[in-house]
C-alpha cells in the first residue's frame, strides 16, 4: 500500500480509486443491481420528480384560473 492512502479508500497497488464500469454491460450490471447513491435509488428520484413537475402544473393551472396568487413558492418568479 502507497504512503497517504488509507486503509480501504484505493487499490492495494497502486492507491487508485476505482473509476466505475467501462462496458455497456458492466454499467448494466450496476443499473440492476439498484445501486443506491445515498439514500435515494434513480426510481425513488424519477418518482419526486414526475410529482413534483405535477404540482408545478398544478400550480400553473391555479395561477391562470386566479385561485393562486402571490409569488411562487420555491422558485423565482418570471421577470415578463
């Protein structure tokens, strides 16, 4: 092991860190295995952002028929 690399963080030759899969089928093998990047999985994400785009149609569709006013919530407002 190189001087510097802690135990377990890189390759026990050459102290690099792994880069990720190269094939097609190697970054398939990771796309099914549910590979988790913190505490989401990309279907825990698709599934926010498919809900969140919604509202955001929602909150359109009150501001045209005026049941919604004042700024937007979360976003910026649209300089017209």
């Amino acid at each position: 092991m190189q001087v510097g690399v802690p135990p377990g963080v890189g390759c026990k030759n050459h102290g690099g860190r792994s880069t990720g899969s190269k094939t097609l089928e190697g970054k398939a093998r990771q796309i099914a295995a549910n590979t988790i990047h913190g505490r989401e999985t990309r279907a825990i994400r698709k599934e926010r952002s498919a809900k969140l785009a919604e509202l955001y149609e929602l909150e359109m569709l009150g501001r045209e028929l005026e049941l919604i006013s004042g700024g937007m919530v979360g976003r910026k407002s649209v300089k017209r």
